[in-house]
C-alpha cells in the first residue's frame, strides 16, 4: 500500500514562524486567486490579507510563491506573491522559454487585477528579471523595484549549480530521495525549510513517486541558457527607486562586477549585502530580507 504524505497548503504557516522567532496568535489571512486569459491559460497567486495589497512579489525560477512564506509573515503587510508562468499552481507560459518579455506581459494583467497600487515589486533571480521586464513594460506598476540576488549579468557559469539541481532528475520515488538531493544542492538552508519547500514545490504521484511542479522550459539560446544582457538597458533608463540585495556566499549568482555594472547604470540604486545569503536570500536569511525591503520601500527614508 503507498504512504501518502499529508500536505495542506495553508497549514505550515506556524513551521515558518517557529522556526524564524516570528510572533504568532493563529494563521493568517491568504487566499488564492486565479487569473484568466483570454487564451486559456491563468496565473495563480497567493493574496496576504484583506486590505490592498502593499507588495507585490515574484519568485525565482523553479520556485513558487510559498517562497515568500517567512517574509511575508515577518513582514505583516498585505501582499501579493504570484506563481510564474509554468510554475507553482499558475498554467503554461505563452511559449516554453524564459522570456521575460512574455512573462512581464502576464504578470502585468495580473498586477493590475490584484494589486495596481502596490508600492513596490520585489523579485528574486527569474523573478527580478521578470520585475526589471515589467518596469520597461508597464512602469507605472513598479513604483519601487528590489531585485534579490540577480542582475542581467547573470550567465550560465554563474547559475551553474542552480541549473544543474533544476535539470535533475524528473520524478523520484520517494519523499526521502526528494529531500535528499534538495539537502545536498542547499547547503545553506535548514532542514525545516527545505521540507516545507519540497511540500509547496512537488507533489505526490498515486504511485508513492514525486514530481516537481514547475515545467522544464527550453532555452531561447543554441546553448540553452536564456541569455538576460539586454536588460542592462533597462536598468539604464530605469525612473523608480532600486535596491539590490545581494546574498555574499558562493552560491550567489551575483559578483562585483555585476554590481559595479548595475551602480555605473543606476548610481542612485541602494545595494545592500546580506553576509549569511547564498542565492535563496529569502530562504537563507528571510528576517534579514524582510526587514530591508521594509526600510526601503516604508522607512523614514523612503518618504523624504
């Protein structure tokens, strides 16, 4: 007979908060919300609360928006954290490739539906690329822009750790394989938060097997690796406030040179460095992250 592993969505929230020191008097109030296309497909997105959304967040590739769990608890806004095309509960992207511009295009109805008045979009890897596409697409959405760990910059070398995790294996027959390899490619992460993730990010086939539930997507390059350098222009010509928060720990796909590039661009942008981040800073150090995204987009500062 095959164990089934119990899962429910909305019922990890108290893990999150244990763990991190969080204060808690009872779950919060998140919902999902789907938007539709006129071409079949739709996003999904997980809405914080019950007063307009303050936030806006996007995920990094193979994640989805449970990501963002522990930020936004600490955080105690509400908010908005949308699975990507082709990721989490959300439908196919319009092609198989990560194009931003596609993406953007997307992501911008569903803003527009469930949060047109947010005061910031916050995006980490894919997802702040995702964001940097937005504002060149529909700036009047981005009215702040904070990218966690990852510029145009980013290339195959410097993602390669991250693409070889992604590009394993399809399916696994067991929890236990599963969390496993999760374990071995995030070494900077707990235990905890890697189960939880594992929960949010693959589910369980009748056979006892798992599978991820993002889809595999083809490169848009002869090489297979997206390449992002074009949005470096973006950067350039960029009207809102930026922050970019950078994880300092090897698994980051961030180095100086890329932030030398983003300031010569963008030299009123705010950079911030988080010492104990790899690439996941909102899984390494989510308290941290939350806590700059507050200053920066609500602080004293932010208002002057």
């Amino acid at each position: 007979m095959v164990e089934m592993v119990e899962y429910d969505e909305f019922g990890l929230f108290h893990e999150n908060a244990a763990e991190y020191g969080i204060p808690y008097d009872g779950p919060p109030t998140v919902r999902r919300e789907q938007i539709d296309f006129d071409d079949g497909r739709h996003l999904s997105a997980l809405v914080w609360g019950d007063a307009p959304p303050e936030l806006v967040f996007f995920h990094g590739g193979a994640q989805n928006a449970h990501t963002w769990d522990t930020v936004a608890l600490a955080l105690g806004r509400p908010l908005v954290c949308i699975d990507l095309p082709g990721h989490g509960h959300s439908g196919p992207p319009a092609d198989a490739t990560h194009d931003t511009n596609r993406n953007a295009e997307d992501l911008a109805q569903a803003v527009r539906t469930l949060a047109p008045d947010a005061a910031a979009v916050v995006g980490m890897s894919l997802g702040g690329l995702t964001g940097l596409a937005l504002a060149d697409h529909a700036p009047d959405l981005v009215r702040k822009l904070v990218l966690v760990d990852v510029t145009p910059g980013v290339d195959e070398k410097k993602a390669e750790q991250i693409t070889a995790f992604v590009n394993g294996p399809e399916s696994f027959p067991s929890f236990e394989e599963l969390l496993k390899r999760t374990i071995e490619f995030n070494p900077t992460r707990t235990v905890e938060s890697l189960r939880r993730g594992i929960l949010h990010n693959a589910e369980q086939r009748p056979d006892g097997g798992w599978v991820w539930r993002y889809a595999r997507f083809r490169g848009t390059e002869a090489n297979g690796f997206p390449q992002f350098s074009r949005l470096w222009d973006i950067i350039s010509e960029l009207s809102m406030p930026l922050m970019l928060v950078r994880g300092m720990r090897e698994q980051s796909v961030v180095d100086d040179a890329d932030e030398a590039e983003l300031l010569a661009r963008c030299p009123s942008a705010r950079v911030e460095h988080v010492a104990e981040a790899g690439h996941s800073v909102q899984g390494d150090t989510p308290i941290e992250l939350a806590a700059l995204i507050e200053d920066f987009v609500f602080g004293p500062a932010a208002q002057d």
